[in-house]
C-alpha cells in the first residue's frame, strides 16, 4: 500500500493507519482482499453517514428555544391528532 502524502487531513491519516494495522494481520490472498473491502465499505459508510447527520446537528446547534419548543409540542400533538383521525374515520365507516 502507498504512504499517506502530505495533504491529507488528519481524519484520513487515522483510517489509513487503522486500515494499514487491520492488514498486518490478515495474509496475502482472498482472505486479505476481503478484509479490505470490509473495512472501506465500513468507512464508506461512516463518512456517507456523517455527511447526512451534518446538516441535522447543525440545523439543532442554531435552534432557538422557540423552535425547541414548537417540536416538541408538535411531537406530543401528533399521536393525538392521529387517534382523533382515527376515530373520525371509523364514525364515518359506520
């Protein structure tokens, strides 16, 4: 495997390091191939993963109280207002 250059953050320089000792271990061949492919579709995953949560953590950091509040209330509403449709529904079907 090549050596990390110099530009990559220090993020990447962590994986490389975890994917190079994840390596060692394993023998050349099918198996150590395999292993590989693991790992990166884990980190793959991770950074895909990430990047969607990155939006919703910042959207929350810049959350006032209001907006706190107003989810909340929303939250609490919701099962109400479904059972009263429900209800409603079946009156109707009757």
């Amino acid at each position: 495997m090549n050596k990390p250059n110099g530009n990559m953050s220090q993020e990447e320089t962590r994986l490389y390091e975890e994917l190079r000792c994840a390596l060692e271990d394993v023998p050349q061949g099918k198996e150590r191939e395999q292993v590989m492919e693991r790992l990166i579709r884990q980190l793959k995953s991770a950074n895909w993963r990430n990047r969607r949560l990155d939006g919703i953590k910042e959207y929350w950091r810049e959350a006032k109280p209001v907006k706190l509040w107003i989810w909340i209330a929303a939250g609490a509403m919701a099962p109400v207002v479904f059972f009263c449709l429900f209800i409603w529904a079946s009156l109707w079907v009757e």
